[in-house]
C-alpha cells in the first residue's frame, strides 16, 4: 500500500514537473484577461467600398481575450449611418455601444439623455490609459458638451499640424531667373511679373502660370492669399484678434485691400484666369505640367504632385503687404467621435475595460498599422514604425484602422511613434511658420469645433453661414475679376449686415466669450 501511494506521488510530482516546463515553452498571452463571460452589442461605423467582419477580426479577438469582454458587432456603411444611428435610438433596443463615425451628443446626450455620462468613471480610474492622455494634453474641455458631461471618447491621431496650407515658390525657375525669393507683396508681384514674361521653363513660349490657385478653401484656395494682408481668411469668415474680439473678415478693410491687390494680378495675367471653376483635380494636373511659380498646398511629398514636378520647389513663408504683418489660419487638432455608451448598456465597467484596453499604446498602434513583427515593428529606442503597408485595404482584415479607437496627442504620438516620411515634411513646414510668427495667435477651430454651442446656436450659425458664403464667394469673384472701388466696399458691407453677419459675429463672440470662462 505504501508502495503504491509512493508511486501514485511519484507520478504525480513527474506529471506537475512536465505541466510547468511545457507551459514554460508554450507562447504565453502577452496581456491577461481581466475578467470573463461578458458579452456587449455594438453599433459600429464601416467605411464604404470595403467588408469588414468585426466580430471575427483578429484585433477583436485579442482584445476579447485580454479582456473576457466579448462584443458583438452591427456594422453599418458611411453612407447609411446617420440615418442607421437615428433609429439605433429607442429605449429598452439601443445598443451597448456607439463606435465611431459620427454622433450628436448635444441631441442624444444632452436633450433626450440617452447616452452615459463618463466623467465620473474617467476620474474614478476605469479608462487609465485613456484619461492620463486627455488630461495631460489639456484636451478635456473639447469632449465636455454644453451641460458639463463627458458623454463621448475621442479619437484623435495628432500630427502637430499648425496650418493646412504652405506656400511653394518655383526654386528652379527662381535660380534661372535669378531672383530672391520675396518677402513683400510688393516683390512677390515683380517676382510673378518675371515668370510671366521671362520664359523661366525655357520653351520660348509664354505659357507660364505665374501663380495657380483654387477658389474657397485653405489648401491650394485663395484664401491663403488674405493671409499677405494680415487677415486669416477661412472657410467660417470669422477671427479672433490679439485683443479676443471676434471679427467678421470679409467687413473688414484688409479684406477689399487683399482683393485690391488679387484684381491687380488678375488684370495684369499674373492670376490663373480659372481659379474661380477650377477644383482640385484640375489644378492638380495643371500644376503636374511644370508650368507654374507658385501654390500653396499641404506638402510636397506623397501628394497629388508628381515627385518630378515637386522637387522643383521650395516652402516660402507668406509674404506681407506694406504695414501688415502676415497672418495664416492657424489649425489645430480637432477631436473626431471614439465611442459612446447608451443609457441602455448592461455592464458599464465591462465596456470601459474593453475600450480602454484599445488604448494601451502597443494595441493602440496594431490597430492601425497591423500586427507587430509584420507590418509594424518595435525599434530599439522602444518607438514603433511601419514596415510596409499592405495593398488593397488589406489591413482592414485583420484590423480596423480609422474605424477603430483611437486617442494620440501630439506630444505623446511623437514619443510612441516614427513617422512616414511625408509627415516629418509637413511637421517641418509646420514648424518654420510657428516659428517665423505668421499664424494667427487664435484659431478659429476653438470658434467653430471645440468651444460648445447649444443647439440652437447651432441651428444659428449654420443657417446665418449659408447666406453669408453665398454672399461673400460671390463677392470674392466680382471684385478679383472687376476691381474694388469704395462705394462697393460700402455696398457689400450693408449687403452682409443685413443677411445677418452682425448676429453671425455675435453669437460667435457669446460662444468664444464662455468657452475662455471655462478654460483652466
């Protein structure tokens, strides 16, 4: 009998010994599982063009393991979302989850209360990953709706990027013609006058386009143009000035002065002729036929441009009129829509644990870029990059890139992250006009996406903004193409002000004026 029991030990201690060396050998999870048995429902945001099986991605079942949060997904298209979302909405049916895409939370969470307030749970420590970055970067007051609740997660994948577009000057055509690059509006204008009529491309034809641009818009538009008279012409006609006034550009005098000028070129063939019809396509391929001396755009690199073209130029700072300092839009990073919960959820703890595990920065990084040790590597100084990028949307199989979570501010997306090579370019840009002090100290982002606005503030602005765009586009085009005088000046004004604008600016000023109430 004791024989037998010391070989029943025996065998057992042997049996323990191999169950510890093989589970030693055997790869081991990288991350534990908090919890198991728990399953979610979630709306979640598909992009067009591309099938996406969420519920059996790799990326999911990982995090599913990590977590023991399991998630079953409703995917809707782009194009079907607001209206898939709308009905989404019926209590006692609502999903768990909202994930990406677009959401209202002003509708859903502040007047029909239909969306959980997460303010309380970020600051009790269920999103560690997630809350040390938004409060670190100061980016709490942009998730906060008009009622003081957190209702929402943000995605953001920050680049640093101050402005949308550079301007390009022709280096060949300058070294040929031997000129300086300007720094004045008024050597700008000679500048364009000399590649105009010096046949800078040397094919003895006068064809150059001295300077190329697009119609409304701060990547190849006009706009840019205002900025040479101290104004910073955006897409919203409204500005904050050194003092925190909120001003309503096109009233004022830099307006018809930069319109002056642009009617000067326009008259004089230094202006292409087309900027009024021409989109982005046709400029891009105009500009790919080397003939032009000047662009503005969002780089050179990895663009529409054909490298061959893009070599042949360089940044130029914007140049100033005389007793004007120049002034650009000035962009910074907007917070897109992450994830929601609704007030239907059946484990709040259990959705938070499973968001906030997409946070962690190795998960958040495969997420987007695929798995580590195949597109994605981790390099010796401990930062990640990519190796390649798959072709055909192959990520899409095994990740969910943009239609995943995502939350990477600037400073800390840089110590996690190496950037492509035609991101480092822009940064560069970005960097030499914060410098040279050409940005706006403002930017009108904090106007028109950060700052809160009620509903009906909301409803006020977007309507005031129609009429306003169709009076000031109109404008834009009738005084570059026929000149500026002071009754048209005066003319337009009283135009603006009676489709609003003086309520325009003032609800913006009301918005602007609450928002520095509540910045820390």
């Amino acid at each position: 009998m004791n024989h037998s029991v010391k070989k029943i030990r025996l065998l057992t201690s042997v049996l323990l010994s191999f169950l510890l060396l093989t589970g030693c050998a055997s790869p081991q999870p990288e991350k534990k599982a908090a919890a198991p048995g728990v399953s979610l429902s979630a709306l979640q945001y598909e992009i067009e063009n591309i099938a996406v099986d969420f519920s059996n991605m790799w990326f999911y079942q990982q995090i599913e393991a990590q977590t023991g949060v399991h998630v079953d997904f409703t995917e809707v298209k782009d194009s079907e979302w607001s209206s898939s979302v709308g009905l989404a909405f019926v209590r006692g049916k609502m999903p768990d989850m909202i994930l990406r895409g677009s959401l209202d939370v002003e509708t859903y969470g502040v007047t029909r209360h239909l969306l959980i307030p997460l303010e309380d749970y970020i600051d009790r420590g269920f999103l560690p990953n997630y809350a040390a970055r938004m409060n670190q970067a100061g980016l709490r007051e942009q998730l906060t709706a008009s009622d003081g609740h957190i209702y929402q997660l943000g995605f953001l994948i920050s680049q640093g990027v101050n402005t949308n577009g550079h301007f390009f000057i022709n280096q060949a055509w300058l070294d040929r013609l031997g000129l300086p690059v300007p720094e004045t509006a008024e050597q700008l204008t000679e500048t364009l006058r000399h590649f105009r009529d010096d046949d800078p491309n040397g094919n003895g034809q006068r064809d150059e386009i001295p300077l190329e641009c697009t119609f409304d818009d701060n990547i190849t538009g006009i706009y840019n143009l205002f900025s040479f008279f101290g104004l910073p012409l955006n897409e919203d006609y409204i500005y904050v000035d050194r003092e925190g006034k909120v001003r309503f550009a096109p009233e004022e005098d830099a307006f018809f002065d930069a319109l002056a000028w642009l009617h000067q070129l326009y008259r004089e063939g230094l202006l292409s002729a087309d900027f009024i019809s021409q989109g982005s396509s046709i400029w891009a391929a105009r500009v790919n036929e080397g003939n032009t001396g000047l662009f503005s755009y969002w780089r050179l690199q990895n663009t529409a441009l054909s490298p061959g073209v893009a070599e042949q130029y360089r940044v130029m700072l914007p140049v100033h009129a005389e007793g004007k300092e120049a002034c650009l839009p000035r962009n910074m990073d907007i917070i897109e829509f992450g994830a929601a919960l609704t007030v239907d959820n059946r484990n709040i703890e259990a959705s938070l644990r499973w968001l906030d595990a997409q946070f962690e920065t190795e998960n958040m990084l495969i997420s987007q870029n695929g798995a580590v040790g195949d597109t994605l590597i981790r390099r010796e100084d401990g930062r990640y990059e990519v190796r390649y990028v798959p072709p055909d949307n192959e990520l899409y199989q095994s990740v969910p890139v943009i239609c995943g979570q995502f939350f990477a501010p600037a400073e800390y997306y840089n110590s996690v992250y190496v950037p492509a090579a035609h991101r480092q370019e822009k940064a560069g840009y970005c960097a030499l006009y914060e410098q040279s002090g050409v940005l706006e100290p403002v930017s009108c982002k904090i106007l028109t996406s950060v700052a809160s606005k009620t509903l009906e503030q909301s409803a006020a602005v977007s309507r005031l903004k129609a009429k306003l765009k169709a009076l000031t586009d109109a404008g834009i085009v009738a005084m570059v193409t026929r000149g500026v005088t002071e009754e048209q000046r005066e003319a337009f004004r009283k135009q603006l002000r009676e489709n609003g604008s003086g309520d325009y600016q003032r609800i913006y000023q009301q918005i602007y004026d609450r928002w520095k109430e509540k910045e820390p």
